[in-house]
C-alpha cells in the first residue's frame, strides 16, 4: 500500500491536481483590484516548477524510444 502512495504515476496525479488549483488561484488573483503583483509572480513561478516537474515525471513514466 505505502508503494502506491509515492509511486511516480500518483505523484504525477498530485501534481497535475497542484498545477489546477495555481491555475484558479492566478485566476482569482488577477482579477482582484488592486492586483498584486508580487503574490501573482509567486503563483506563475510555482506553477512553472510544477511544469518542469510534472513533465520530468512524464519523460521518466514514458521513455522515448530512440530513433
């Protein structure tokens, strides 16, 4: 049980689900006046790293075979 809970396709879940939720919140933080800025660069910044991450985990789940 405990390896199904931190395999790579459950970490890849979680992060897409992580990613999701940024998305509202950039959503929501950019549409409050006055917005701020500072919170908003956060936001993107951690929603980047969570890309990097998530597609990292999708080279590693789904090798390219060579060519």
């Amino acid at each position: 049980m405990q390896e199904n809970l931190h395999s790579p396709q459950r970490q890849l879940i979680e992060l897409r689900m992580e990613h999701a939720d940024l998305d509202n919140l950039i959503d929501i933080a950019a549409e409050q006046a006055p917005v701020d800025e500072l919170t908003l660069r956060r936001l993107k910044k951690r929603r980047l790293l969570l890309r990097d991450r998530i597609a990292r985990l999708e080279r590693l789940l789904d090798p390219k075979e060579p060519a």
